[in-house]
C-alpha cells in the first residue's frame, strides 16, 4: 500500500540485507517514523510494545527476530533463547507461535553455518506469502460488498480495531476487500470504530484509509449497536488473532458487542483472517484462548495531540482508580456470519474449515 503515494509495507530489510525496517506504530498518526532493528531484544520490545501489532504481522516479525539472532549467533543454545523470548511477548495471536515453530524447525535441521541465510530466507518466504494470502483474502471478500452494492447506492461496512496493512505485512485482512472494492469502484464507506483503549480504529484504520482515499467516519466504540438498529451498516468484517477449529474468534476487546449487536439486527457479521491464524488444536475460545491482560496504564490515560501541536498523554480517570485491561474478546461461532480466508468464504464451524483446509483433517 502507499503512504504519500510511496509504495510501503509494514517490514522489510534495510539495503545491508540484515537490519529489520519496520513503521513505529506508537507513534500514528501523528508521526510517521521507521526504526531499525538490529538485535533480537529490539525485535522482542517492538512486539510487546505494540510498535507491531496484528496477528499476521507479529508473526513476520518474530520470525525476522530469529534471524537477527542466528545472525549474532547460530548455536541451538541461542536459537532457544530467541524462541523463548520471541513466544513470551504476546499470548493471544497464534501467528506469532505459528511462524516462530516454522522457523524453528527448519533451522534445527540446518547446518550451523547456514542457519542465518535460511532464516532470512524463511522470514521472507513467510512475509511473501502473507501479501499474497492477504490479497486472496480480498479477492474473496470483496464479492461480499460487490452483492451488496447491488442493492444499494453506497455500501455502508463497520469494522473494528485494524486490521489493515498495517497488521499484515501489506493489504490487510478485513480491509483487504474494501481496499479491492474501493480500487474497482465501488461506493464503499467505512464506519471504523475507535476501539478504545489503545484507538488503533480512529488513530491506524482511520490514518490507512486515508492515505488510499476510502471514505471512513469515526464512530464512538458505543455506537455501532445504534447505527445498525437504524438501518446504517451493511455488513461488518472484522480480523482475528485466534480463531478455533470450531469456528470461535479472538479479536481485539469489542468485538463480542459488536457481534451481538449485528446479530439482533441481522447484520452480516465476517471474519477475515489468513490460515495461519486457525489454532487446529483448539475447539472452545471462551475456555481454552489465552487473553493478554495488559498494563491498566492504556485504560485510564489516552494519548493524543494538543491544541498546541506537542502529543501528550492526558489522565482520563481519578488518581488511584483501578483499572481492567484484558486486549481481546472471543465471538462464539454461532453470531458469526462466516469466514474470509485464502482459499474461499466458509462457515465458521469445523466443517466449513476442513473443506477448505482438507491436509488439516
């Protein structure tokens, strides 16, 4: 995608061929800033800190992070040590555990000497194929808004969180097929949820439709149950970070209600979300998805630009208030309309994703 009509993705290496590029994410909208990565703790940090973020896209990035390491040193001591470190930074996006094993794996069968070539290589294989899956995602996705347009003069989608190309590698998961809807002519408006408590919907979704001309409107986490009791969403897609073989999405705290709310109003109400992100070892969300709790720091401050200019982080709760932070929801199979995946549209139950990941069976 662009930034300023400059073509971009959410990480790449810098012209040594080894140094790790990535696009603080802290730091959107307000400043467009790329940092360089050049050990495996900085990598680990820029996951926990959320400078990356998304399911698809921390999974590219630790597994860069285990080449960063084999780079410094390729014994199968230090290939552990990054593996633990990398796996302890986030517990809620199978990607990241995903892409840390594929690597993994491959280097304990690869001879010392050889181990950070092929993992740059497997790092970079696994960022290709993302772009590639997402777009697929896109292509599938964007038949939805293509049969509701039929109907209707502008097609009217709210999402949640993002799950744009900034979450991803490029394209994004549920903003894939508005992208592709948008680039084909379609009236499509995004409704993006702020999605409090971080705001990555009004401060990353907001800023990446933007910047490739798609009409959006913020709207208050609160209000997405009213705008479709009136009439004015046609269809919610959201992205994930876990979904279970039977079909229950982990996604980003809001979801649920969101899902809830399409339900009694009979919205459609999709999932996007490339097959790494289908945890087959998995059948109930709500008992056996672990939810990252994170600090309550994100729940009583909100960060921001003043009148002024200067950004700050602006206290929103009396001193001494305590705070819950749990980051993700799981949405139960049976609100969800169904999934958008690589390799087609399914029901969101075992038996959709077995027909269209068969070698999972």
């Amino acid at each position: 995608m662009k930034v300023d009509g400059k073509p971009y993705r959410s990480i790449w290496l810098d012209a040594d061929g080894c140094t790790v590029k990535i696009i603080d994410q802290t730091k959107l909208p307000w400043i467009f800033e790329v940092l360089a990565l050049a050990t495996v703790e900085q990598i680990a940090h820029a996951i926990r800190s959320m400078q990356v973020r998304g399911a698809p896209l921390i999974g590219a990035t630790a597994a860069y992070g285990l080449a960063v390491a084999m780079r410094q040193d390729a014994s199968t001591e230090n290939l552990e040590r990054a593996a633990a470190l990398l796996g302890k930074t986030r517990p809620t996006a199978v990607n990241l555990r995903w892409a840390i094993a594929r690597v993994f794996q491959k280097l304990l069968h690869t001879p010392k000497a050889e181990r950070a070539e092929v993992a740059y290589a497997e790092a970079a294989a696994i960022a290709d194929e993302d772009v590639a899956i997402n777009r697929a995602i896109g292509e599938h996705g964007v038949r939805l808004i293509a049969a509701a347009a039929k109907t209707r003069p502008r097609v009217n989608v709210l999402t949640h969180c993002n799950a744009g190309w900034l979450a991803t590698v490029d394209w994004g998961t549920a903003l894939a097929p508005i992208y592709l809807a948008h680039d084909q002519g379609i009236d499509v408006h995004v409704w993006v949820d702020e999605t409090r408590p971080r705001n990555q919907g009004a401060q990353l979704t907001a800023w990446e439709l933007g910047k490739h001309g798609v009409p959006y409107t913020v709207l208050a986490d609160n209000a997405g149950g009213h705008m479709m009791q009136h009439g004015m969403v046609d269809l919610v897609i959201v992205g994930a970070d876990r979904v279970t073989r039977s079909g229950d999405v982990a996604n980003k705290i809001g979801t649920y209600l969101k899902a809830l709310a399409a339900k009694d109003n009979g919205v459609p109400f999709w999932v996007a979300l490339p097959s790494s992100t289908i945890d087959w070892e998995m059948t109930d969300g709500k008992t056996q998805i672990p939810i990252e709790e994170r600090p309550a720091e994100e729940v009583i401050t909100v960060s921001g630009r003043t009148k002024d200019g200067s950004l700050a982080a602006v206290r929103i709760a009396p001193e001494g208030s305590a705070a819950a932070n749990p980051a993700f929801d799981v949405t139960p199979a049976r609100l969800v309309s169904g999934l958008i995946t690589e390799r087609g549209l399914c029901e969101a139950n075992e038996t959709g994703l077995r027909s269209l990941f068969p070698e999972h069976g």
